[in-house]
C-alpha cells in the first residue's frame, strides 16, 4: 500500500522534478554529493518551509495536494557527528524533550516509552550513559540515543540523514541491525540520505541517485552495484570495494623504518602485553580498532611524541628514548603525516606555503627549485589548478586532504603515517584519495602505517595488519589471511562491518 | 566541575597573593631605606594584616580606605544596577540583525567618548536645568531608598542619578556586548537547527538552550564588566566631587602617601578579581546545566 | 523563525569598509596634525587674540576661551600634542605588550607563565589606577609611556593567550610531528600575526592610551603647561564652559573623532573597550 507519494517536486535552487512513492516498510536511499538536493527533500519532509515552486504530496489514498507540509507522521534521524544536540546539556533530557514533543506526552511517559525503545535494542547502551551533558559522550553513544529517540516516536516515516556516517563500523552494523528489526516492528518507510554506498547495501534498499537537484539514475542496488548506466553512478560505485584491488605486496623491502621492542603504551596493558615489530621502507602495516583501541597512543610512542611506559623504539636506527626533542624534530623530517582531520594545516599559510614548508625547513633550497617540486607535487594531487596564494582555510575539506598528500610527496619520507585519511569524504572524492595514496606508496615507496577502522581501507593501503584493542595488539598478520579466518572476536567484528565492501564477501542482511 | 572550580580557585588564590605582592611592592616605593628591604619588611606586616600608616594623617591606612568604600560603593552600586537594567535588554534587542545595523554607528559614536566628556556633559544638563549635583545630596539616596524616605530620594535622584548613570552606562556598554557575543556563538551553533527538525520549537529551543548560553557568556564576561565599572566609577567620583576611595587614590598618589594608594589598589584588584572568579564559576554552572 | 534571537548578518564587508574609513580618518587627523603651525590662527597658548569668551564666529570658528585664546589653534595645537603622546604609548604597549605577550609563549622555564601572571594581576587593576601609579612613582614627563604601560597588561594577555592557543593548535602539532622547528613555527607565527592583526592591535592601543591620556590629563597627571594637551584643554575649561559651552565642547568633539577612527581601524565591536 502506497504511504507517502511525492509527486514532480520542485525546489527553487535545490530540487528539480524528484518523484517519489513510498510503501510501508520500504527503504529509499538518496545517494549524492553535498549540494545534490538531497538535504532540501529531508528538510522539507521535516516539516520545514521551503521554496516550493511544484510538486505534490500524497498520503496513502488521500488527495494530492500542493508540496508543503508532510502529511504522515515523520522522525527526523541526523548524523551524530553533525552534532545535533545542545553540548551543554543532559543528552538524555533533550531526546525525551523531543519524544515528548511529537507524541505529545508528558516527560514521563516519553521517558517511559524512550527506555522501553532502547531497553529492547540489541546493542545499546544503558540508559545512564545517555544521562552526560552531550558534549561528553562518544559519537556511538550519541548515536544509539538518536536512533533510539527516531523509534519511540513511531513514525510513519524515518528520515535518516546521514545517521550512520563516521562512526565506528561495528557500532554502525549493530545500528543498522537495530535499524532494519524496528522497521519490522514498527513498519515505518526510511528515506536515507548518504554520500556513499556502503548504507544501501547493508539496508538492502533502492537508491536514487541525485546530482544537481536531478535523480539521474534509480533502482535497487542489487542491480545498480553490477550495472550503472550514468557515468555519475558509475562513479560511486567505483568507490566501493568490491571493485577496489586489495593493496599488492611490495617487490622490495628496503632498511627498517621502525622496529618496536616490548612497547606498552596504556595503562590498561599488563607484563606480557608489550609490542614488538618491525616495519620495513616499502612495506605497509595498518593499525586497525575502534575509537579509544589505543592506536593513536601507539602512533606517538613510535613517532617519539610520547614516551612509552615500557619498551625501546627504534627510528630509522636511531633509539628514540635517548633522543632530546631537538634530536627528535630532526629525525621527524623524514615522516609525513596524512590525517582525516580539517585542522592540521595551518589555514593561514597557502597552498604554497603548505607545500614548500618542508623543503624550506629541512633542505633548505633555492627558491626556484623549491617552486619545482611544490608545483610537480600539486600538480600530481590535482590542485595545479587552484591558485597557489590562495589561503588553507578557504578550501574543502577534499582539497584539505590532497595538499596533506602533496606537502607528503615534495618531503621524500621514508614513513608516511596515514590516519583515517577517507574520513568525511564522499564517494567520488574517497575513490580519488585512495588513488593518490596508492600512487604516492608507489612513486616514493615510503613505509606506510594506516590508522583505520575500517578494513576496506586498510586493505586498499596495505598489506599487513595489527588487530589493537585496549592498548595492546590482539590479532596480526597480513590482511588477505585476517579476512579469510579471523582468530579474534574483535578482528570478525571490525570485517563484518565492512561487509559488502571487501572482495571475499558476500552476505548481505 | 570539579577540576574547573579546583583550577579556577587556583588562579584565583595565585592572583589575589599577586595583588598582595603589588600593594607589598607599592607601600615599600615610599618607605625610607633600600627598596628590597622595605618591600619584604611591608610584606611580612601585610600578611599580618598590618596595611600601614597615612603618610598625611599619620592614622592607620584602613580606617582612611573604610570612610570612603561607602561612597564608591554606593555609586557602583547604582551604576551596575543601571549597566544592567540598560545593558540586558539592549544587547538581546542588538542581537537582532536589523536592529544591530541601524544602532551600531550610534554605539560606536557614544563608545568613543571618554567617560569623564560624558561626566562632564550630564553636569552642563544638570547646570542648565538647575539641578542639585552636589555629593552631599547624593550620597543621601541609598539611606533614603533603604529608610523609606520618598522625599530623600526624589532630591537625591539627580545628585545620584547623574554619577550613576555615567557609571552605569560605561557598564552597560560592556554588558551589551557580552551579550551579543555570547548571542552570535550562539545561535550559529548547528544543533539549534537540527533540534528544529527533530521536532522542538524555534522559541522553545531558544529559551531553554540558546539563553542559558547568553547568560553565561555575561557570566564569563563579569570581570571586564567590573573593570569598566570601577573605571567609570573612578572618574565619576573626580567629576562630580564625590569623596570616594577613587579620589583618594588619586589625592594619596599626588602626595606620596603610599600606604593608601596601596591600600585602594588591593581592594579594587580584589574586587576585580573575584568578580571575575565569580563570573567564570557562574558561566561554567549555566553553561553545563 | 525565533522571535528573540536571529544569527546577526555577516558583516565582514562592512568592516572592512568602516575599517578603511578609520584609517582614513587617522590619516586625515595625521596629516592636519602635521600641518597644525599653518592651519592654526595663532601659536599655541597665545593669548588676547580675542575678546575673552566669544562665542564661535567667522573669526574664531571655535569662538575663544577664558584667556582669549583661539579655541581652534588651541584644538589643533593640543591635537598635536595628544596625537604625539598617544604615538609614544602605542609603541610601548605594542612592544611591551603586544610582541612580548606573543612570544612570552616560548620562554623557557616557564617563564611565560609567570609573566602571564604578572599581566593578569596588573591587569586586574582600571589602566587608568595604573598609569596613575606610575606616573607617582616617576613623574608627570612619564605620562606617554606610562599610558603605555598602563594598556601592555590587556595587550600582553590578548597575545598571549592568542599564541598559545597557536602553539597547542592541531596544525603545531602536525608540524612538530613533521620534524618543523620551533623556531620556524614561531617565525610563522610572528610573521602572519604581523600580518594579520599588527595594523589590528596598533588602532586598538591607540583607542585605548588616547583615552588614558586625556583622563590622566584632566586628573592633572598627564600633559602640563604650555604643552596643552586635548584631556587639559578640557580640565582648564571646567571654569567657564557652563557658560561658554565651546570652551569645552569642541576639544571633546576633537577627542571622540580621533578616539572614534581609531575605535573603526581597530574593527572595534559596538560597546567594546579597546
């Protein structure tokens, strides 16, 4: 029976003639860039006013009538990473507030149907990690009391906008999980709204396609993955691992980069636990965990930013724990960092200046051959184009990432440390990222050590990699046996949440 | 909270023992022998409590301070009640856009004048209109206000209100803009739009997440709000004769009598400081409800 | 849509308009300033120009004051004389202040934070108290400079909590994970914190001992005869401008232009103390 019809909906500037009939139960994923129009459909499905120009809405057997107001009761689901809630007040307080709103309860009856909801979740959290102000829970946390507050509304219609984006890929499979039961419960219709593939096929939904305010290509993904007529299309689907090559084994392995000897780094780790490896130039190692596993405090121990509580590391032969920290910045020179973050690039500084600064600071060379290499590395990254005295901070955060990849190129490193460098990308720009990281690997053939949790990620980069939870590594080896049988419930986890996305599987939900 | 209230006490403690070491400092530049030793000596009779002598009447600084606190404190006293009462509902009507762009070249202009041009100003009115602005006559409006006495205070109003509003509006300056600051971060943040669209009401979300943020910007601005009063107050009490511990800074500093200069300098960074304190204690409370 | 509280238009445009204007504005009054022994009627302090008191006319735009001195060369003289003071305390704040505050931030030893100290003490304390206190402890020659001290507290603090929050940023720390040195983060640092607020922070203590001068001058603290400056101008005619509201009226007027272009070159908020 048809729920919801949207019917040659125009918005002026946003959409263009979005058609859309929704059933009870089905799941519709917008899938586009930022800009695309989705963002306009959600908003006005929300209830919020817009510039209508056309278009019709109709409710299940009801009259058509002019675009407006949504005519069935919807749930609006943001991205917890969006930060969604006032930080400076109880989570829980303003998730109650919000189911007591639309079902026009009093606060304790909503707060009575909000645990009911989350009591009955498989994977929640209790209701009293909800209770901190919202500025100090985790993003998964977050999450769990979004979605929680998305179902007690018992809607007719979920709008999920972006839900499931940046969060850690096993919290994110048990939401999507949570997510398909309570539509089986409840019934209500999901209109999803993502910039990647990956949510359509773990919800197993129809995806539209949209570029420009246009749907330029639909149908469900089972056929889309295999058959895109769109070039647009073609370019998400690319993105997906399934059609990625797993990262081929270096030919050469030169000297050791870092070699780590019984190196604890928390607290939490006990005699026994101590880490030792080895990391060749040319080869690569991915570090992979959830948020909190202890892989960044690893990162700094072997970069010598910290020191370790037990243990010796040793940096391009050199004992990092007798180093002074002006001895440290010297040896720093030779590793470049690539991070999935917006603010490690001064945004004062150009993109010259961005690129140069290594060559300036280290070798101290001519300005013209400066200018060389700064302008092959830019070139290289695909940012020749942007004028080069333009300022960091007036550029996206996709441009953010490629001239972290090009200042990586012009220093020549012998390790590169590469942390969640797909994070926050789209589709299109994940595709290209992955492009140049794989390129940059092979061109300068510096170590490279990958902080991920996802595995499709560590499988485009890498070779090998270290399992890390609660500060210690619990499960190693190279990636293509780690995928094949995972000894670790934390290993299995960590590759069920890629699922879809690696080669070896196939299951779907 | 905790650890904020244990790292702000800290500061607090460090900058209250800093205004000792200043006064300290200050009383030994007018002490006889070297300057070392008489600062260490001033020090130690500082930490006993002991604030010294005047050097003009030769009678213990703290008596001389105390006569004159009433004075100042009752026109900060009314210059903060006016800094409110104006400051408040000016900065939320300026943070409205429309009304921001057609007030803000008045602001600016009234903002330029030094407070004693605006002192000096009110008391041409006050000539003008033959209004009594004699401190004698206003320094009797809080005991009439407190006693009762209508009367008292409808002569007092002038003699008062002028002074005070010269302080007072030097405070509601920074008011204002504490306000409107605290009302940009404000309603900039995303979560005000994304509550919208999960359901709760624009005036809804403003008063019960968005004011509690204005006010504890105010909070977390307290102690340049003090400041500016303590300023205004200084050069108020000069303009219209008013004999409070602001002019008897200034007349023991023109004297040499340091032991009082040193004295007025401690209360005043006191006072500063644990407005600001206070106000830092204040925002953070609010701001985390 | 809220009723109370709406996101204020973005204004950058106009700031940097009103900002232009300011300098403009500085500009103007520097190039009258330098130009005051030829615009000026009579030299400074001469008096029996005219009749004592007159009200502005053709003759005496400004009218003349108690001594029959030509309130308009007398504005122009002491403009002069206000603007060369204020010049001398900028310096001073920027320096003791300004540079300082900034790299106090990598002093060793922790040097930095007790200086940061020191400046929030004395920052506790009304500029105006200070530089009176100053000026008792040296003398009345010290007024320029003891303005300048007097702002350095709030400027120090400014530049140092800016530089701090510079060297803890995630962008430092990526650099330092990079193998940059110190000495070239802080070299970028200065560089664009010159290039970015130098012009900035230079309106801002103008605004800000322009307005301690000409206090401490009416306290009788500041600028002595005849070296008259705006803030003594107006002392002096504390005697007559009840009757001869000139007297008073037209240096004041003089004071807010100057203090109000520096307030605009400064990007100074409505309300906000320099």
């Amino acid at each position: 029976m048809s729920l919801f019809k949207i019917d040659d909906l125009s918005i002026d500037g946003a959409v263009e003639r979005f058609s859309l009939d929704l059933n009870a139960s089905d799941t519709v994923v917008l899938l586009g860039e930022a800009g695309c129009g989705k963002g306009a459909v959600m908003r006005l499905l929300a209830g919020f006013p817009a510039d209508v120009t056309n278009g019709t809405f109709q409710a299940g057997d009801g009259e058509a009538r002019p675009a407006g107001r949504p005519l069935v009761a919807t749930a609006y689901l943001p991205s917890a990473v969006a930060a969604p809630l006032s930080p400076h007040v109880s989570a829980l307080s303003q998730l109650i507030r919000i189911v007591s709103r639309k079902l026009a309860l009093p606060k304790s009856d909503a707060r009575e149907a909000f645990e009911r909801v989350l009591s009955r979740l498989e994977g929640a959290p209790p209701l009293s990690d909800l209770e901190p102000i919202a500025r100090m829970l985790s993003r998964e946390t977050l999450a769990w009391g979004l979605f929680t507050c998305a179902f007690a509304q018992a809607p007719k219609l979920l709008l999920a906008d972006h839900a499931l984006t940046g969060l850690a890929p096993t919290q994110a499979r048990l939401l999507v999980r949570a997510l398909l039961a309570e539509q089986r419960r409840q019934g209500f219709a999901i209109l999803y709204a993502a910039m990647n593939t990956d949510v359509a096929g773990w919800l197993g939904a129809k995806v539209m396609v949209m570029r420009h305010g246009k749907v330029v290509e639909e149908g469900p993904i089972a056929a889309l993955e295999t058959n895109q007529t769109h070039a647009y299309s073609q370019t998400f689907f690319k993105a997906m691992s399934a059609n990625v090559q797993a990262a081929p084994r270096a030919a050469n392995r030169g000297q050791p980069v870092i070699q780590a000897y019984d190196v604890q780094t928390g607290r939490e780790t006990k005699a026994g636990d101590g880490l030792t490896f080895e990391l060749r130039r040319g080869a690569s190692l991915a570090l992979l965990g959830e948020e909190g596993s202890g892989r960044r405090a690893l990162v700094r121990v072997l970069l010598g930013l910290e020191q370790p509580r037990s243990g010796r590391v040793v940096l391009d032969a050199v004992d990092v724990g007798i180093l002074t920290e002006k001895m440290l910045l010297r040896l720093r020179r030779r590793v470049a960092v690539i991070a999935g973050a917006d603010d490690v690039l001064d945004p004062r500084m150009t993109l010259w200046d961005t690129v140069s600064e290594p060559l300036r600071a280290h070798l101290k060379l001519p300005r013209d051959l400066v200018a060389t290499y700064r302008d092959a590395a830019l070139k290289r990254v695909g940012l020749a184009s942007v004028p080069g005295d333009r300022a960091v901070a007036t550029l996206s955060a996709f441009d953010k990432r490629r001239l972290q990849v090009a200042r990586a190129i012009v220093s020549a490193p012998l390790l590169a440390v590469i942390d969640e460098p797909l994070r926050g990308l789209d589709a299109f720009a994940q595709s290209v990222m992955r492009d140049l990281l794989k390129n940059f690997r092979a061109q300068e053939g510096p170590a490279f050590l990958v902080v991920t949790s996802d595995f499709a990620v560590a499988q485009a980069l890498c070779e090998d990699a270290m399992i890390v939870k609660g500060g210690k590594v619990i499960e190693r080896g190279a990636i293509a046996d780690l995928v094949k049988a995972p000894k670790e419930p934390q290993t299995k986890a960590l590759i069920d949440a890629s699922l879809g996305r690696l080669p070896e599987s196939t299951k779907r939900v | 909270m905790v650890r904020f209230g244990l790292v702000e006490t800290g500061r607090y403690a460090a900058a209250l023992l800093g205004a000792l070491l200043l006064a300290g400092l200050v009383q030994a530049a007018g002490a006889e022998g070297g300057f070392v030793h008489a600062a260490i000596v001033r020090l130690i009779a500082l930490a006993h409590f002991d604030f010294g002598n005047s050097a003009m009447t030769g009678a213990p600084a703290w008596p001389e301070v105390l006569k004159r606190l009433p004075a100042t404190f009752s026109l900060l006293g009314g210059g903060a009640a006016i800094a409110l009462v104006l400051g408040l509902p000016l900065g939320l009507i300026l943070s409205w856009g429309r009304a921001l762009r057609a007030g803000a070249p008045l602001i600016q202009i009234v903002a330029a004048a030094p407070v004693f041009c605006a002192g000096l100003a009110l008391l041409f009115l006050a000539h003008r209109a033959n209004w009594d602005v004699s401190a004698k006559t206003g320094l009797g409006f809080w005991p009439s206000v407190f006693g009762g006495d209508v009367g008292g205070v409808a002569r007092a109003l002038t003699a008062f209100g002028l002074p005070a509003l010269v302080v007072g509006a030097a405070g509601a300056a920074t008011i204002q803009l504490a306000i409107r600051r605290a009302a940009k971060d404000a309603v900039r943040e995303p979560y005000r739009e994304t509550l919208r669209w999960m359901g709760l009401g624009a005036f809804e979300i403003d008063r019960r997440y968005i004011a509690p943020r204005v006010l504890a910007g105010l909070f977390a601005n307290l102690g340049e709000v003090a400041l500016s009063l303590f300023a205004a107050t200084a050069v108020a009490e000069w303009v219209f004769g008013w004999p409070g511990a602001a002019t008897l800074f200034i007349h023991s500093v023109a004297l040499g009598d340091w032991d009082v200069a040193a004295l007025v300098l401690l209360v005043f960074a006191t006072l500063a400081l644990t407005a600001d304190f206070l106000g830092h204690m204040l925002a953070r409370a609010m701001g985390d409800a | 849509m809220s009723l109370v509280f709406t996101a204020p238009p973005r204004r950058m445009g106009l700031r940097a308009i009103l900002r232009v204007v300011g300098f403009a504005g500085l500009g103007a009054i520097l190039v009258v300033v330098g130009l005051s022994n030829v615009l000026a009627y009579a030299p400074a302090d001469a008096q029996n120009v005219g009749r004592a008191l007159s009200p502005p006319s053709q003759v005496f735009p400004f009218g003349t004051d108690l001594f029959g001195r030509d309130v308009l060369s007398e504005v122009l003289h002491a403009l002069a004389v206000t603007v060369g003071h204020a010049t001398i305390a900028v310096v001073v704040t920027i320096v003791t202040g300004g540079i300082l505050g900034f790299l106090a931030v990598r002093f060793p030893m922790r040097t930095g934070a007790v200086l940061r100290w020191i400046a929030s003490v004395l920052g506790a304390l009304p500029p105006l108290f200070l530089a009176i206190l100053i000026i008792g402890l040296t003398s009345r020659g010290f007024a320029p400079e003891a303005a300048g001290l007097a702002a350095a507290p709030h400027a120090f603090l400014r530049a140092f909590d800016r530089a701090r929050a510079l060297a803890r940023s995630r962008h430092a720390e990526f650099a330092r994970a990079t193998g940059i040195p110190v000495t070239t983060l802080m070299r970028r640092d200065l560089v664009y914190e010159i290039r970015d607020n130098f012009l900035s922070m230079a309106a801002r203590s103008l605004a800000a001992v322009t307005i301690t001068l000409a206090t401490l001058s009416f306290f009788g603290f500041g600028a002595s005869p005849p070296r008259r400056d705006l803030g003594l101008m107006i002392a002096a005619a504390r005697e007559s401008y009840f009757d001869a509201w000139w007297t008073a009226a037209f240096p004041a007027l003089v004071l807010m232009l100057f203090i109000l272009c520096a307030r605009l070159a400064a990007c100074l908020d409505e309300g906000e103390q320099p």
